[in-house]
C-alpha cells in the first residue's frame, strides 16, 4: 500500500494526516504547559489569562468553519454535478462533514438557549 492509500485520496489524504498530526502535536503541547510546575503553586494549577475576545470569537470562529465546511460541500456536490472528475465519496464525506457540523452548531444552539431560559427563571 502506498501513501497515497491513505484517505483514499493522494495529495488530500497526505495533507489529511499532516493536520491531524499538527493538531496532535498542538494538544501535547497545551498538556505538558498545563502540567508544568509553576514556582509557588502547584502542578497544573495555573491562573488563566482571558483570552482574546473570550466565548464571543469562539462561537464565531465555530460558526465560520461550520459555515466554510457547508460551502466545500455545496462546492463539491455542484462539481460533481456537472461531469467534473470529482471522487463521489469525496463528495459524501464532504456533505457528511457539513452535516455533522450544522447538527453539533444545532445542539450547540439548543443547549444555550436551555441555560438562557434557567438563568432567567432563577428567583433574585
């Protein structure tokens, strides 16, 4: 089996494996910061700085690659649709992909709408 086995797809697949290993790498990272040892404290207890723009650009980070992966598949499903030479399971995986993300955004969505209604009805 070569490399281009994997993913089903050549360069794609390749590409596919280098981010899952950049994001492999980027979480080890945040775990050995998080367990290092600060003077005067204890291991992995450390006091957060706030991040920039907080649970706002997070949401709308979130928001933008739910949207950025609806559009791939829509992009692809259209390629596919006129004779271009476009792999039909890349075509599914991609509309998978857009689905599973718009039901998480959904759940997402319902879940702070369900905390909004508590917070609001707790007696002051």
């Amino acid at each position: 089996m070569s490399i281009s086995g994997i993913g089903g797809g050549g360069a794609m697949g390749v590409d596919r494996v280098m981010a899952l290993r950049a994001q492999i790498l980027e979480r080890n990272e945040a775990l050995q910061r998080a367990n290092s040892v600060q003077p005067g404290g204890t291991a992995g207890v450390q006091p957060q700085a706030p991040r920039e723009g907080g649970f706002a650009a997070t949401m709308e980070a979130a928001l933008a690659k739910v949207n950025d992966s609806q559009n791939a598949a829509q992009a692809a499903s259209a390629a596919y649709e006129r004779g271009e030479t476009i792999d039909v399971a890349r075509v599914m995986l991609a509309r998978q992909e857009a689905s599973i993300g718009f039901e998480a955004t959904l759940q997402v969505r319902n879940k702070l709408l369900t905390a909004y209604k508590d917070i609001m009805s707790m007696p002051v």
